[in-house]
C-alpha cells in the first residue's frame, strides 16, 4: 500500500511512498473500482451466518443470503452501478466492540466505498470517520458516505451541522431523503444508493446531476438553502420540476468527489505497479529510476488520455515525473515528484449574449 511518509520520520517498510500534499493538484482515481462495503444487521429469511463477508453481484443471490426483506440497501448500491457489494453480517445483538470489530475485518478487503444500511449513531459515524482517516494514513482508501434520519432531512440546518461534524476529504454526508410510489427512504437509508453511485462511475466522471429513480425528495430546499448546503459540503438531493438529481457531488470538505476518488486511486495505482514489478526488482541507479519513472510516466499518460489529467506540455521545464531534486535517491529509497492538473467536469456554464 502507498503510505503517506513524513520526512523527518521515513518509513521501514519497503514499499512505494507516496507524500500528498495540500498545495500540490488533486490526484487522479485507478485501481479496482465498484466496490461498496457495508455492515447488515438483519438477514433472517436467508442462509447467511452472523461475522461473515459475503461479496453480492446481483439481487437474486442477495435474496438468497440474506431474505428479501433485507436487502433493499444492496439493490440500491447495485442499481446504482457497483459492480458488487461486500457485505458482513453482524450479530443479532452488537455492541460497540462488534462494530469495531466488523471495521477492522474491513481493512482486509479491497473496496471503494464504505456506507451503513439504514443510518448510524452519530457516535458510530465518529468512529467510523476517525477509522477511514486512519486507514488512509496507513495506505489504504476509500470513501464513507453518511445520511441522516427523518428529522435532521427535514431540517438542513441541522444536516450541515452534521456535515461540519463528518469534515473530511473522504467523506460524504447526504441530508435529503427521497420517495418513491411505494415509499419514503431517509437520507440515511438511501445512502446506499449514492455509495454505489459514486463507487460505479467511471473516473472521468462525475456524479454531479445525476438523475435518481425516484419520485420527489422527502424536502424541497429553496434556492438560498441549497447553495448554503452546498458551502457546507452537504450533498444536496433537489427536484428540478421533472427529476431528482444529484445538485453537486461534494465530499463533508467541500472539495469534488471526482477529484478525491483521484488522489485515492493513483496512491492505490502506483503502489500496486511497484509492488508488483518495481519493488525488490530494479537497481537504484540511473537506469533503474529511469525504468520507473517511464512507466509511472506511462500510466499517466493513459490516464490523460481518458481525459482524467493533463500533463505538462513537452517544452515546460517541469516534467511530469522526476527524482526530487531536494532528496538523493540512493541506497534502497527512491524519491519522486509527480506533476500534472487534473480535469475537472463542466458543471457552471456562464452564457453572455450579445445583441
């Protein structure tokens, strides 16, 4: 896993280090994508056991795991384009340990996207915000994505409070529930649904303004509302006189989802193709750094390509990949510098008309 190094303190681990810092541009998304992680508190009616994962592709065998009356959060994230939801049953009875314990036997599974079924504790939601954050220090990254109950979605005062609450970078907080003809989902319930909406979408995406199946949100925000949700951080469920859409994809920071499902996955990326032909392989001398940084350099390019990045022109003096100049690469540590904008989606478009 690529792992945030501090300077001062260099890892001992072998392994491909990979520092983000604030100044420097949004990183891009790679690696395995589709994936959404989430606990299930009830499973009665199906041949699943309690502590165990099981890994749902189609509705069909989620009826058969786990009841038909169970699985609405799995076809949510399903309907919504994860390519499979990993699941672990809880026990009957759980208490906190047991939710630590359901985290923890997460950190062994690769996934992208981590939601609770129906809501949580605002205490469960700590903890579970403060274990993504140290998940991510230690190298591995995925997004939480977070909603409320009926009374904080009939309130957005209440729900940008929690979103300031849940302020990260990897975080996602829903505040308006949705109905449907059959019936009415909390944000929290239908948090589901946006996990594997942001988990399905390809990396030059995002989920801004994407059309839900649904009939109307549980509450219409005035325009005033929804643009202090949207300063919040909030993500914003809105009618638009014909459809729900998504008003904005927007992490609890403020900041674009498709820009951190980017800095996610080329720390996944990048240590991955270390890991499996760099790593204990290649001398550290000139040709040897060479080697690396032509494929990292080539990995790149196939992601500016997909209209994920843009590189540096070929005349800049700055390029795309280069050994630091302020650190020497020598021994077994290999000090890199990475260099390129991202792409963002056009989602303000201004229009002046002269007559």
């Amino acid at each position: 896993m690529a792992t945030q190094w501090d300077p001062t303190n260099l890892p001992i681990r072998p392994g491909l280090y990979i520092n983000f810092k604030e100044a420097a541009i949004a990183q891009i998304n790679g690696g395995d994508r589709g994936i959404v992680a989430m606990p299930l508190f009830t499973y009665t009616g199906g041949t699943a056991t309690a502590k165990q994962f099981y890994t749902v592709e189609n509705e069909v065998d989620a009826t058969s795991l786990f009841g038909a009356a169970n699985v609405q959060p799995i076809k949510f994230a399903l309907q919504a384009g994860a390519a499979e939801v990993l699941v672990y049953t809880m026990p009957a009875t759980p208490a906190d340990a047991d939710h630590t314990d359901m985290r923890e036997a997460f950190e062994a599974r690769p996934f992208n996207v981590f939601v609770y079924p129906a809501g949580a504790t605002d205490a469960q939601q700590d903890n579970t915000l403060t274990w993504c954050q140290t998940n991510r220090e230690e190298g591995k990254h995925f997004m939480v994505v977070f909603g409320g109950d009926a009374t904080s979605d009939q309130d957005p005062v209440e729900g940008n409070a929690n979103t300031a609450r849940l302020d990260d970078d990897y975080s996602v907080n829903v505040i308006v529930g949705v109905t449907t003809s059959e019936t009415n989902y909390t944000s929290g319930q239908y948090a589901p649904y946006i996990a594997g909406l942001i988990a399905g979408k390809q990396i030059n995406q995002a989920i801004t303004y994407a059309v839900l199946p649904v009939d109307d949100v549980t509450k219409r925000l005035r325009n005033s509302e929804i643009k202090t949700a949207l300063q919040a951080g909030s993500l914003v469920l809105t009618h638009d006189g014909e459809k729900v859409k998504v008003e904005q994809g927007l992490t609890t920071s403020g900041k674009k989802i498709r820009s951190i499902r980017a800095r996610q996955a080329i720390s996944t990326d990048l240590a991955k193709v270390a890991r499996d032909s760099y790593i204990g392989q290649l001398s550290n001398n000139e040709s040897g750094q060479t080697s690396l940084i032509a494929a990292i350099t080539a990995y790149l390019e196939t992601l500016e390509n997909e209209d994920v990045l843009i590189l540096p022109d070929m005349e800049d003096e700055t390029p795309a990949v280069q050994l630091d100049p302020n650190r020497e690469s020598v021994g077994d540590s290999v000090f890199l510098l990475i260099n390129y904008t991202e792409v963002d989606s056009m989602e303000r478009i201004f229009i002046t008309i002269q007559l």
